[in-house]
C-alpha cells in the first residue's frame, strides 16, 4: 500500500480567493481534488488544507461504449 500524500496547506488566505487558490493548487498537482478544509484563523483571513488524489488514466477503454466508434473497425 502507497503512503498517503501530504496535504497542501495555504495558510492566511482571504475568503474571496479560497476557490482560487484551491484551483490553482489541484491544477498545479495535476491530480483530482479530494478534499478541502478551511479553518478560521485571525482577523479575516483563513487556513486552507487542499488533499488530491491521483487520477485513473487509461489510453483505451477495454470494453467498446455505445455511440463511440471501434477504431479498429474495417469501413464497408
């Protein structure tokens, strides 16, 4: 089993820009977001723990979808 990946922590961040820092952070890591915590910290500012978890990437779909054409298909 894979150790878990530390969670990207922002501190001090303005309420308006939370979502953009977030989003900047999981397109930095190149992974699918998992979780976000923001914790209150002093005056108006807050803490942000990002988690992301790594992507299934497949090439090819092993089983043919309905509506996507066969690649390997002989035309007729």
């Amino acid at each position: 089993m894979m150790p878990r990946r530390l969670a990207i922590i922002v501190p001090r961040i303005s309420l308006f820009l939370i979502t953009t820092i977030a989003g900047r952070e999981v397109k930095k890591a190149g992974e699918e977001l998992m979780r976000i915590v923001v914790k209150k910290a002093k005056g108006h500012y807050y803490n942000v723990s990002i988690r992301t978890r790594s992507v299934n990437r497949e090439l090819r779909s092993s089983v043919p979808r309905a509506g996507i054409p066969d690649i390997f298909e002989m035309p007729t």
